[in-house]
C-alpha cells in the first residue's frame, strides 16, 4: 500500500533539483547541448533558453516524476539505495520506451532519441539512488 508518510519529501526535493541540474548540464554544450541541437536543426542563436514559466513547469515535471518515485519506493519492504536505484531505471526505461512510440511517429533521427532518452534514464537512476538511500 502506498504510504505518504514514509515518503523522505526532502530526498524528493534533492532528486529533483539534481535532474533539473543534469538536464542543464545535458542540453548545454558542456555536454550534449551541441548534437541536440544539431538534431533539431537548430543554431546557437534560435536558441531562447524559454521564459520563466518555462522552468517553473520544468521544475514542477521534476519534482512529479521524484515524488511518484518515492510513492513507488514506499511499495517495497525496505527502500535501499540498491531498490531505488533498480526502481528508477525501471522508470526510466518505461519513460524511453514511451518517448520511442513519439519518436517512431514523428520522424525524429535515432541520435535524438538517444540522446532524450539517455537524460531520462540518468535523471531517473540518480534520483533512485538519492530517495533510496534517504527514505
């Protein structure tokens, strides 16, 4: 049964803004900033980064897909870094699996959906390990 109570809201708040920092990190040409781009057809400069209710909807995304992993979390006998970890890439490989029916249907190049789903993935496995090892 899911339990509300045994949910760590601070582990749910630090998973969050760690994929927020990753997605950052991966869409920017630190990381894979530039192939995305390339993907996309896109160019530095029509780039806008989005407007402010843009990351307000982000972080709230963000803190939706922690908090529904630690409700997960709360359906296991003992939440572990080892079962967060394992119930976050099951997440995010359900979550790429998804992405790839849009990406079938939409035409998009395989390194687009590599690279979307690979974000996921991370975001999804690292938020797992931090609610694991603090609920």
């Amino acid at each position: 049964m899911v339990n509300l109570a045994e949910i760590n809201y601070w582990g749910v708040l630090i998973a969050t803004v760690t994929t927020m920092v990753l997605g950052f990190l991966w869409y920017s040409p630190v990381l894979l900033g530039n192939a995305w781009m390339k993907h996309r057809g896109l160019s530095m400069n029509e780039m806008s980064g989005g407007g402010a209710m843009t990351y307000v909807l982000t972080a709230l995304t963000a803190l939706g897909g922690s908090f529904i992993l630690a409700l997960v979390l709360t359906l296991t006998d003992e939440p572990t870094i080892g079962t967060g970890l394992v119930v976050g890439l099951l997440i995010g490989i359900s979550v790429a699996l998804k992405i790839g029916m849009n990406y079938l249907f939409e035409g998009h190049k395989l390194g687009l959906y590599l690279i979307t789903i690979g974000y996921h993935l991370i975001a999804y496995a690292i938020a797992g390990l931090i609610i694991g090892c603090m609920q």
